[in-house]
C-alpha cells in the first residue's frame, strides 16, 4: 500500500540507539518527507525533546494529556502517510502487538492503517526470546515491515543479532516500503515558487497572494522521486526544506538571473511562481510621503517562460496559469505563445485555491490533451505534473 502523502511519524522507543535516529530522520528529510517525532516518554532519557523539536522543526509529543483540544492522537493520525518506529524496543513491540495505547505513539499506531516499518534494536537474548519473536509474527502477520536487526558487536561487550541498522539500509527498506518511483534519479529540476515583488519605495512593493505552496510540494515530489531539485523561491519561507538547493529572489528580475544561471543544466523546467507583469519605472530610495502617492508609473517585466523558451534545447518546461475567466482558451494560448509543453490551469475567481492545500484545475498538453482534476492536493497534482513531465521527457 502506497500513499501521496508526504507526512512521516518518526516514533522513537526507549533504546540507546535513539540517538541514531536523529541522523535517519535527516535522512528522511532530505528525501522529501516531513517528518513528526513521536518519542516514547522513556526514550527521553537518551535523547531529549529539544533535539527532536530542533531537528524537525515540529513539536515531539508524547503524551495524549498534551494540547488535548487538538486531540493529537488523531489529528496526526489521519495526516499520516507512514509510519517508522526506530529504534523499536522489546517493551514498545510487545505494546504494539497487544494493542495498549498507554503513550502517545502507541494511540497513533491504533488510530492509524497506513504502512508502518518497525526497526528494532536489542541485546541478542531479548531478540531471541520466544515472547519477542512471537510479538514480531504476530507484527508481521498484520501487515507491519518489521526489519531483521544487524549482527555485532552491542553497547556492552556482547556481540550478537540485535544492533540497530545502518541508516542507509533502512532508507532502503523504508523507500520499498513507500513503493515511491525512482523514476527521476539523476534528472535536474528546477522549480520556481512563490510570488514576487517589485519594490516601489523601501517599505512598498507590487506582490501577489502565491504562497508558495504548491512549488514546495512539486519540489518534495520531484525529490521524492530521486530528482536533484533546484528551487527558486521568490518572498517565502524555506528554512524548513532539507536536501533542495535553494536560491531566494525578491523581483522578476531576480529570478530570471537565478534561471538563466540554472536553465543550461536542467531537465525540467516548473515555473510555478507568480511573476508580476510589470514594476514600476523608478524605485525610489527614499519612502513616498502619502501626500505625494498618488499613481505609479509602470513599465512591462520580461516573460521569463517566452525568453527561455527561445534559448531551449531538450528541456521539458511546464507553466502554470492562474485565471479567472476563460481558463482552458487563455491556458492554451499561453501554452504555444510561451513554448511550453505543460500548462496547468487553475481557477482562481473569488480568489480560490490561494494558500490552500487542495486545488482544482485542467493539465493542457502540446497534443490537445486536457486533464480535468477535481479537488485533488498540491501534492497529488505535482506527481501528475512529473508524470506527464517524465513522458515528454522520454
Ligand atoms: N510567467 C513568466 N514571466 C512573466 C509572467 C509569467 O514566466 N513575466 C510565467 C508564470 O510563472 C506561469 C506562466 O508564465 O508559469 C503563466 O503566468 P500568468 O501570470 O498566468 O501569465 P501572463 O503571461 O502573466 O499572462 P496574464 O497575466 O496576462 O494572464
């Protein structure tokens, strides 16, 4: 069973190796996935909330009496696409397989059906004790990938199967288990996102309502998908994406700079942002006194779409329109005005889909294909977008 989304429940039990898993949930990051540390109230005697909570960038519960009105134990439930319990104790596999819900983590796994990996880690003997072995069968038998533990040497001086595995096999096992394409390792894509602002004096500018959204979720499915992601985000806030490299612009300009710097070595071209069409002609250092704001001269940006597409060798481009009337007629003629092979239109009138999660809209294609999507999620549509992006790319 795979799921779209990219939620990740990092449940981490009382065993040394906790500490271990601050680099798998790095790891995890770097692929894509957005990753909430649930630790069992044991295992903060290894490694303290404040590592979790830095490293995530999230709060890492552990406890159902903590904020009790977000009645956490199902809200993140139901946001979860995946579970990964590491390292997962003797006492934590025996609470999973009898079904107590005496923590935070272990009412998640109950509230929640979507694939869970359990990684355990423990001295040989309390690996191979019947009680345990039966606990994992039974784990097993109910759907859960529970990861055989590596042989060696253990915290004392005993050696043994018990170890908690390297991160990189269970990355593996983890990846399998997601049944995420690999289908665009090695590709380079180049994603822009956000809105971007034309400065009229130091403290005003001309923007737009784009959040940014839907470019962060292209980019954690290009990623995902083992893409080497470059994204171009205008006036947005970044700090908390891992393994993209990211360049941060304020005006069109700016970013037609970091595009033609990045558009030579890419594969496919996203232009998600929303690029303001004109800036004004002076942009005054000093702040216009209100008496004297009355208008403000304009002159046209580039196209960024259009000049790149002129300079275009086998890259795939992909534009996004935003429309309010005449969608499909509008989308179409930006389609072949801009050299594109991809367009996405939403409907935007009555300023609809702006910040939100969920979108709607039609795919154009070059060959008159149009894809109708109802209500899907932004990162629903950014595999459909690679999907039609990796076909072109043949
Ligand atoms: N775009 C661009 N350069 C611009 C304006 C837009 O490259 N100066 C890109 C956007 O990133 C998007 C696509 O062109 O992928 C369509 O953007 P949109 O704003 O809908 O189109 P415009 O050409 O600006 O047309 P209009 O505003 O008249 O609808």
């Amino acid at each position: 069973m795979s799921s779209t989304s990219r939620e990740v429940i990092l449940g981490v039990g009382a065993g040394i190796a906790a500490y271990k898993s601050a680099d798998l949930l790095r790891r995890l990051q770097e692929r894509g996935y957005s990753v909430t540390v649930i630790p069992t109230p044991a295992s903060l005697n290894f490694v303290g909330s404040a590592t979790w909570e830095a490293l995530s960038g999230r709060p890492a519960p552990t406890q159902v009496w903590e904020n009790v009105h977000e009645v956490a134990h199902i809200s993140l439930a139901q946001k979860a696409g995946y579970f990964i319990i590491a390292p997962a104790t003797a006492d934590l596999i025996a609470r999973i397989a009898i079904g107590r819900a005496d923590d935070l983590l272990t009412n998640l796994i109950l509230a929640s059906d979507v694939p869970k990996m359990l990684v355990p880690a423990m001295h040989p003997k309390m690996w191979n004790d019947p009680a345990t072995q039966a606990n994992i069968q039974t784990l097993r038998n109910r759907g859960f990938i529970v990861m055989d533990p590596d042989h060696g040497r253990l915290t004392g001086n005993d050696s043994g199967q018990g170890r908690f595995p390297e991160t990189a096999r269970i990355v593996e096992n983890f990846d399998a288990m997601t049944g995420h394409k690999q289908d665009l390792r090695g590709k380079n894509v180049l994603i822009t996102a956000g809105g971007t602002r034309e400065a009229i004096d130091p403290v005003r500018f001309i923007g737009n309502k784009s959040s940014g959204k839907q470019g962060i979720a292209l980019a954690r499915a290009a990623q995902l998908r083992g893409a080497n992601v470059h994204l171009i985000a205008a006036n947005m806030d970044t700090s908390y994406l891992s393994g993209i490299s990211i360049t941060s612009v304020e005006s069109a300009r700016d970013m037609q700079a970091a595009l033609n710097l990045e558009f030579t070595s890419t594969d496919i071209l996203i232009m998600c942002a929303a690029v303001a069409d004109a800036r004004p002609v002076q942009k005054l250092t000093e702040k216009i006194k209100k008496a004297f704001f009355t208008s403000i001269e304009l002159e046209a940006n580039p196209d960024l779409l259009a000049e790149l597409s002129v300079t275009k060798t086998n890259q795939v481009m992909v534009g996004f329109a935003a429309e309010t009337s005449n969608h499909i007629e509008s989308a179409r003629s930006k389609l072949t005005g801009k050299g594109l092979d991809i367009i996405y239109v939403n409907d935007v009138s009555g300023g609809a889909i702006f910040g939100k999660d969920v979108t709607h809209g039609t795919i154009l294609l070059r060959n008159g294909e149009e894809i109708a999507l109802k209500e899907v999620s932004k990162d629903a549509l950014s595999d459909v977008l690679l999907d039609h992006a990796i076909r072109q790319l043949g």
